[in-house]
C-alpha cells in the first residue's frame, strides 16, 4: 500500500512534543467532532516514547515493519496488519534504525458514539473496553477485514474536516461500520467494563506521582519517594507501577527525562553540563550514559546529527514540531503468542 510522501508526516515530530509527564499524550481534535486520521512515516527521528491517550486508537500498517509495544508486551507489526489501542494503556512503537514504516492512524473519542445515545452505543466499543494482559491486539493481514477496516479509514479522512452535517453522518457511518467489524473480529473475547474500570482506576492512584514527577522531575526522585507519594509501600508500590504502565519506575523517569533533554539539546545552546543538571542527572557522565542507551547515541552527537540537519534551532524546531497543529487534515489519495480463545474470522 502506497502513500504518497506529501500526506505523511513525521511520527515523532507529530506525537512526541504532545506527551505530559504522566505520559499522556493529547490529540489537536475538532472539539465538536473529535474523530481523524493521520498517515505518518518514521523518519531519522527517535522512537516515540511510551505513553497512553484518553481516545481510541486504530493503527493500519500500508508498509514497512515495527514492534508495537504495549505495556511490557511486543507485537511484531508488518505491512496489512491493523491493530488497536484503548484509552488505558501505554504504548509505543519501535522501529530498528535500518528499517522504515507508514501507517495509518484512526484516533476518535469514544464520546462521538456515547453522545448518540443509542441503548447500544457501548456495545460498539467492546473490544476497546475489554483489553486485559492477554488481549490479542493486533489483526493480521491475513484476515481480510484489515483492508475493508483501511478503506472506510481512508473515506473517513475523505471527508475531514467535516463541516456540514452530510459529511459528519458520513464519518460516524463509517466509524460505526469500522467498529462493528472489530466486534465481529473480537466476538470470541470474554471481557466486561470491568478491565477498563480497573485500569482507569489504577492510573487515578498514580495521577499523584504523575502531577510531582511534572513538577519536581529535575530533583532527585528515588522509589521509594514516589512510594510515598503514592500512599504504598516500596515493594507494592514497584509492582503496581509496573503493572500499570508496563516499566519499572525508575525506567519511566529516566526516559521522561531524556525526552526532556532531547527538547533542550536541539532547542537551545545551554551545555552537556547545564543541560544534565537540569534534567535532575547528578553528572554529566551518568547523563550521558543514561542517554546513550535510551536514544541509542551521545548527547554530543545528537546534537550535533540534527543540527546539520537543519533542526536545531528554535525557529526549525517549531517549525518541526509545531506546524502538524494547522494542518492535521491533509487528505491521502519481546514476543508474544496468540490468546488461545480467539479465532480470527476472515470470512
């Protein structure tokens, strides 16, 4: 499946500048009908780090290979595949340095189906609300409903943004006929409202440690202060968090806090040094070993690599980053095994 280069955007210029610190990440929606679709490509940028969303996220892969990460989960995703993400979990997706991908992304707010206040309306969202440690959720391409669930993408993003009530009718149509289609795929899945109020409810117990991490980030935080945050003991504390958003602690404070670098390495002239003291890293030694095996380079390097680029300054970096908020619209022409209760229906 051919994209054409000038409706793609740049995955991490697009999503990564939109993460918070509790790793949430926002969608620039219409406020009225929050429902788009957005074909993006990686680039020579880095890996979006892990974070979750308040919508619903359907991914269709058009070419390449990636590893959709969920939680502590990998699923290996190739060209035809399709998968999909509640509001709940967290997420990234990794692509090795050689390889490349394009993909498709349907984000909507499950409030555009609650809001027709259909006896059934939820019952449209199933496989969104059901999504416990052993959801299967990747579809492969194998199973022709990938492609049909492609095509009515493509036609919601035909006619967005939607300005007139026809075109409005038009999206939810289809986005209905998307998710009945993954209800159909999923109908085999024993699940109830219940796993997704249990997660809910374990990121409201966070929230906490999330607004402080934002604030203090650059002072020391050590577990067992976060425990205390939180109202835990350390050792109950290190397995909820981890269960919760699929990392150890100290592992999601330090990527927040690269990611925080990355922002000041190519947005400002400040040094390795003042940069390190900044992000809460007690030296620019262990800063720069910490970052090397995050990013996978030298903050020096980095730096560098995207300043010959041509986004190393203020006005390129927004430029990078920033311009995907005006023209969101634009039109296109670890391994895991399969759950034993699903049979994928390819009719």
């Amino acid at each position: 499946m051919h994209i054409p280069k000038e409706f793609c955007k740049d995955h991490y210029a697009v999503v990564e500048p939109q993460i918070s610190a509790d790793g949430v990440h926002v969608w620039p929606f219409d406020p009225f009908f929050p429902i788009d679709v957005s074909f993006m490509t990686s680039g020579l940028r880095d890996n979006v780090r892990m974070s979750r969303h308040d919508y619903f996220e359907i991914i269709y892969m058009c070419a390449g290979v990636a590893n959709l990460r969920i939680q502590d989960r990998i699923f290996p995703l190739q060209a035809g595949d399709l998968s999909i993400i509640g509001s709940t979990l967290y997420h990234s997706m990794e692509v090795k340095p050689e390889s490349q991908f394009t993909l498709a992304a349907l984000f909507f707010e499950p409030v555009l189906i609650h809001g027709d206040g259909g006896f059934d309306s939820a019952e449209y969202l199933t496989p969104f609300l059901v999504q416990d440690s052993t959801f299967p959720h990747v579809i492969p391409a194998k199973a022709r409903v990938t492609s049909e669930i492609f095509e009515l993408m493509q036609k919601i993003s035909a006619e967005l943004p939607a300005n007139t009530a026809l075109a409005k009718l038009s999206v939810k149509t289809c986005l209905k006929m998307i998710l009945m289609l993954l209800v159909n795929c999923y109908s085999s899945l024993e699940g109830t409202v219940a796993i997704f109020e249990r997660q809910q409810c374990a990121l409201e117990r966070l929230r906490p440690l999330f607004d402080h991490l934002e604030r203090d980030y650059r002072k020391p935080i050590l577990v067992g202060g976060a425990a205390e945050v939180c109202g835990m003991s350390e050792s109950h504390f290190m397995n909820f968090f981890r269960k919760a958003t699929g990392q150890t602690f100290m592992s999601y404070l330090n990527h927040y806090r690269i990611e925080r670098a990355q922002v000041l390495l190519l947005g400002t002239d400040k040094p390795m040094s003042e940069i390190s003291q900044e992000t809460g890293f007690c030296d620019q030694s262990y800063f720069a070993n910490v970052f090397h095996r995050v990013v996978g380079t030298t903050p020096a390097l980095y730096r560098r690599k995207f300043q010959r680029d041509g986004l190393g300054s203020r006005g390129n970096r927004a430029n990078a980053f920033g311009d995907h908020q005006s023209n969101y619209h634009a039109k296109p022409g670890g391994q895991v095994a399969p759950s034993p209760r699903l049979t994928w229906r390819t009719q």
